[in-house]
C-alpha cells in the first residue's frame, strides 16, 4: 500500500519546521506503491518535482519512543500518528534556529560578520533574528549604514498606512464585483469573498491568512535590500490584491481581462497594479485529491473495526501531506506574485518599461516559497528550478549559456518548443547567483534598464549590452562562475540526506523497511 510522493511533498513538510522549531527531527516513512497513483491524480503540480526512486518521504517534527516498539510523531501543524519503530527512520539535524545561534556566536564584535549572520536568518525566515543582528551591530558601530536602514525601516514598517478612501473608490473601479467586502493590513487593501469564519482548526479567516503572508513577503522584500544598504522607495498607499474564494470565478474573471490568464495560479496586473488569487483548495486538482482522500477515510473507517493500525496511520499522513500541500501551494504563488507586485512598487523595477521577462520573472522565482515548503524565507532553493535548471544545461551548452538569457532569448524559444518550465528555471538559477554573489551590479543592471525612455525596443543585443556595461564585459568568465555556483547548489531535502548518508540517522532498532533510504 504505497503512494509515490514527490519531492514537493516531503520538503514541504520538513521546511515548516525549519524556520520554527528549536530541534529538528524526521521521520523516515514508506508510503509505497499507492503513492503512484495519488501523484497521477495530483497531475502536474507534483510531477516535475517526482523524485523518481523510491516511495520513502520525510516527516518533519518531534518523535518520542514510546514502550512496546512505538515512535509517537507529531507534526508541527499538531497532527499526531503512531508508528512502529521497525517501519520508520528518525533523522537529527541542527534546526535554522540553532545554525544562527552559532554564526551570531562566531561573527563575535564584527559588524559586517554580525550583519551577514542577520542576512542569513532573514533568508531562513528568521526576521526577528535579523533585528537582532542589527541591534548588535548599532551597539559596536552606532553608525552602520546597513544596520541604520534596516532599523529605520523597522519603525516605518510597523506604522499602517494612513487611510485613504479613494482607494477603496478605485479599486471598486478597477475590479467590478460588489459581492466582494474589502479586508486590511499595514500595507494591503484585500477584496475578497471568501468566508469571514475560519476555516476548521484555525484562528483566523482565509483573508486574514493571506494578508499574513503578503505581509510577510513586503517585509522580507524590502529587508534583504536594505539590509545590504540598497535602498528602495517605500509604497505611500496600499497595493491591491483580489481573492477568489472559487476557482472557477477566478478563471472566468482572468480569461476577461487576458487570453491564458485563467490558466494562471495567480497573477499581478501591472497596467492596474492589481494582483489576483484564488483559494488553491478549489482547484480542480484538489478536487481530484478529495475524492481520493474521500475514499481512503472510508478504508479507515474499516480498518478501526479490523483494529489495523497501518492502514489507519497511512491514511493521517496522506490527510497531512495534502493539508500542508494545499497550504504550500497557496503561499509559493502569492510569494511569486506578490514579489512581481512590490519590484513594480518600491522603484527596483521600472513601469514604463517592459522588463526583460527573464529579470521580472527570476526575481519572482528567486523570492517564491517553492511547492516544496511554507513560508521558508527568502531565497529557499526550489526543486522544481534546481531541476530544470540542471537537466537543461547538462543536455543543451547553448541555451543554457548566460548569453542566451540575458538577451532574454530563453523565453522565446521556450514558448514555442513547450519549454516553460526550462526558461523558469534559467532565469531562476542566474537571479539565484546574481543576488546571491553579485547582488550590486545587478541592481545596478535594474537601475540601468529603468533610465531607458518608455519608448525603447528592448531588442537582444541592447540588453546584452547593458548587462555588459553595468556586470561586466567578460560574459565567459562570468557564465564559468555562475555554472560553479550552481553545481555546489542544494536543495535542504538533498541537504539532509547527505547529512544523513555522512554522520549516521538514529535507527531504529528493529528490522523491516527502515534499513535503507
């Protein structure tokens, strides 16, 4: 009785404990052959992040051996299952928590040494980590330039905006549905009709929850920049974004404004400045889920009555794989989107100028929480790109080469040989290492392309030109470093699992299906 998860699923998992919990345990689980049959249902959305050789996921959160060969498991989410010991592995990793600890340690009266530990828990999702790096920092050199941007942004972003009822005007203006209500946060004006009740097991409503996160994407957004003494502009009003409760109503009102758009998971609309979304537990996908789920709850109807445990345990791991998977899905495309949304709003990004697809959309991919985790923080490798990345340039040296992207030729060719997927990860990979090891020169690249008249055709060799000037002219050397940078790239499953291969998981002691993964 196996299910055939995909690497989107168990990372999922193991990163919402990451950027959360004081340790790290995971738990080592087959969910077999059946597996294979959910991911055909799951369709796409799971498929290019399928792992391919084995059934075996990871289960993040703490375990207890319990009397009797049992291993109790709870998720941070709190769902609970009880496994015996023989059909399970436990893993012990440091937690993103303990590592800051110890860069902070490390970094000792050093102020940039202090600021880099700060950077790296806010790209661990560790903000309140970084505010303490800051304070650190101003306490040794009260003049700091970063640090001082970084506090003063701090305040700023802790004050709402004031009200402004020609928003709401303008908005109902701009997006004619009177069935919807409008919801607020500090910097977010939400038009919504989703339910105003929580949904079963939480504190607050679908609209709160998503202006939590959009939330958390304004502050990390505009931290990493000023953080690194980049400045940006600071939005004077609150950026608008609608929520559909139902796909469906999402998908007519999308193909409306755009010919594809209903296609689309979400998206911002630059023209208007409006960005869009709908609840992911509508999809048609998740309602092929349901029904799958609605029939394996029914097998664990039965198997109480038979008193079969396994069964029992393997359906509440299948009901939190798509709980947590339904909760990811929602926050990797609102990070992505929302990222277009505050580039075209903070100054990073011009609007007057049709940005280079491979620029807009490698920043959005750079700052999206990947299917394969919640709220991760900034930066967090996707599998999904890492792959993309990797089978293109090992199978194809001339599309995959730096000159080629920059001349935003990637996307082209990709739309026309169904190759999305491929430029996505290109223009992923080369923001990843641009921001990560060139981040001034390519904000200079952004500052560049916005001085450009509204006019102008954005034709390849242009912007190879440009890029040239502001990064460098020597593309080749620069193409042999990127490839370096992205060789030693690892997603935190892949992370993990050479931890694991290298200093020996705690095992359990019994036999059966925990002796390998």
């Amino acid at each position: 009785m196996l299910i055939r998860t995909s690497r989107c699923l168990f990372a999922a998992l193991f990163l919402t404990s990451l950027a959360s919990s004081a340790r790290a345990d995971f738990v080592v689980y087959d969910l077999g052959a059946l597996g294979k049959g959910m991911t055909k249902a799951a369709g796409t959305m799971f498929d290019s992040s399928d792992l391919g050789r084995d059934t075996k996921i990871l289960l993040p959160g703490k375990t207890q051996v319990q009397p009797g060969g049992k291993l109790s498991y709870t998720h941070p989410n709190g769902a609970t299952v009880h496994f015996k010991l023989e059909d399970v592995r436990v893993i012990k990793v440091p937690s993103n928590r303990d590592e800051f600890t110890k860069k902070l340690t490390m970094a000792g009266k050093d102020p940039e040494a202090l600021m880099k530990a700060g950077i790296w828990g806010l790209k661990k999702g560790l903000l309140a980590e970084l505010y303490k790096s800051v304070d650190k920092v101003l306490e040794i050199d009260p003049k700091h330039e970063a640090a001082l941007k970084v506090r003063e942004l701090k305040k700023t972003m802790r004050e709402p905006l004031p009200e402004n009822p020609e928003t709401e005007k303008k908005f109902r203006s701009l997006v004619k549905r009177p069935d919807m209500r409008f919801e607020k946060s500090n910097h977010f004006i939400l038009m919504t009709d989703t339910p105003t009740k929580p949904p079963k097991g939480d504190k607050k409503s679908r609209a709160l929850q998503r202006l939590d996160l959009l939330e958390k994407v304004y502050e990390s957004f505009l931290l990493l920049f000023h953080a690194q003494d980049v400045q940006l502009d600071i939005p004077k009003e609150r950026m608008m974004v609608v929520l559909f409760d139902k796909y469906d109503d999402f998908h007519e009102f999308a193909n409306a404004i755009g010919p594809g758009l209903g296609s689309a998971a979400g998206f911002w609309e630059h023209i208007r400045n409006v960005s869009y979304f709908y609840d992911w537990g509508t999809s048609p996908t998740f309602k092929v889920l349901e029904e799958v789920m609605k029939d394996l709850r029914e097998q664990m109807k039965d198997a109480k009555k038979a008193r079969n445990p396994e069964i029992i345990n393997y359906v509440k791991v299948l009901d939190l794989l798509m709980d947590v998977q339904q909760e990811n899905s929602d926050i990797t495309v609102v990070s992505h989107e929302c990222t277009h949304q505050m580039a075209g709003n903070t100054g990073l990004f011009p609007r007057h100028v049709d940005t280079p697809r491979w620029i807009h959309e490698g920043l959005a991919c750079y700052f999206e929480n990947p299917s394969d985790g919640t709220w991760a923080g900034i930066g967090a490798v996707s599998g999904r790109r890492l792959e993309s990345y990797r089978t293109l340039s090992s199978r194809d040296r001339v599309h995959s080469n730096l000159n080629f992207i920059i001349r935003d030729e990637i996307f082209d060719l990709a739309a026309s040989n169904a190759g999305t997927d491929f430029a996505y990860g290109q223009a992923w990979a080369l923001t990843h290492f641009m921001i990560e090891t060139h981040l001034k020169e390519f904000v200079g690249y952004y500052r560049v392309l916005g001085d450009l008249p509204p006019d102008v055709s954005l034709n390849p060799e242009l912007l190879q030109a440009l890029f040239a000037r502001v990064c460098g002219s020597d593309i080749v050397s620069l193409d042999g470093e990127w490839r370096q940078y992205m060789n030693k790239l690892k997603t935190e499953t892949e992370k993990i699992e050479e931890s694991d291969e290298g200093s020996g998981a705690t095992r359990s002691s019994g036999r059966g299906k925990s002796s390998d993964y």
